[in-house]
C-alpha cells in the first residue's frame, strides 16, 4: 500500500495533534470506534421502507478516550434494498473545535450497510476544512460482535477495481 506523502504528513499531525487521535498506524488507515448511545426506528407510514437513526460517541482506535461524536442514519427501502437485506448509510463524525460553542470539525461517510453482516463500506463524502485529505477515500466498518460498537477504518490505500 502506497501513502501519498501529503497524506501521510496530514495522518502524523491528525494522530499526534490536540483532540483529534487516531491509529498510528498510518498504512492501516485511521481507525474509530463508534460506541452508540442511542437507536430508533422510524417506519413509513405507507409501508416503503423505514429510517433507522444512531448517535453515541466516537473514541480513539483503543476505545480508551472519547474524542467527539456522531450521528448515523440508515434508509431502508422496501422494494430497492430488501434483496440485499442492506440500506444506504450515512455516518458524520463531530470533533470538538478548539474554540468553546464553535461548529464542530466533521467527516460525514456515505455507503452501503448489511444487515447480514453487519458491515459498511463507502467512502467520505464531505468534511470540514480540517480534514481534507480524507475528502473521497473509502472507508470500511463492521459492528463488533456483542458489543453496541462500530468499528470504523478509513482507508488511505487506494482503488483497487470496480465490478
């Protein structure tokens, strides 16, 4: 796995620096836990399908400091995503700014989640002027087995090939 050197330069300082810590271990990607808090379900009325809403908070890849939080939500559609026993996925990472009451610095991911498997995988979407870098690179998740936890990996390798 190659790292683009800019990357890997903004990964030391994202891991080393203030609140923001992750993996270390840069070619492996960044690494988070997302331990839920809470989780509802929100059926259409009509019978189409059905909302799935998460929030917790975000810990470091070691599962010993909370650095932020998220909110997740998945779309099931009945008649679009019942084959799969899978839904769209959409998860933004809040990390608290340096400044108090400012908006908070954020990674959103958007991808595809099994319900069989319990495993996501997408890439990031969008994010706050911080964490640029990250802007399109995949990221992989699979619910820890037992636990209401998330494991989240960010992927700084590359494409590999499309079906």
């Amino acid at each position: 796995m190659t790292i683009n050197t800019a990357k890997a330069g903004f990964l030391a300082a994202l891991v080393c620096g203030s609140t923001f810590c992750a993996s270390a271990a840069y070619a492996n990607g960044l690494t988070f836990l997302l331990v839920r808090s809470s989780l509802s379900n929100d059926s259409d009325a009509d019978g189409g399908g059905l909302w799935q809403y998460e929030g917790g908070v975000v810990q470091n890849a070691a599962g010993t400091t909370n650095i932020g939080h998220y909110i997740l939500n998945r779309r099931v559609t009945t008649s679009g995503t019942s084959a799969d026993n899978t839904a769209s996925e959409t998860i933004t990472l809040f990390f608290p700014s340096s400044t108090p009451g400012a908006v908070p610095n954020n990674i959103t991911l958007e991808g595809a989640y099994s319900y069989n498997t319990g495993q996501v995988i997408g890439s990031v979407s969008a994010v706050s002027s911080r964490y640029r870098p990250l802007n399109g690179e995949a990221f992989s998740g699979t619910i820890i087995s037992g636990t209401a936890s998330t494991k989240i990996v960010i992927d700084f390798g590359g494409f590999n090939a499309v079906p």
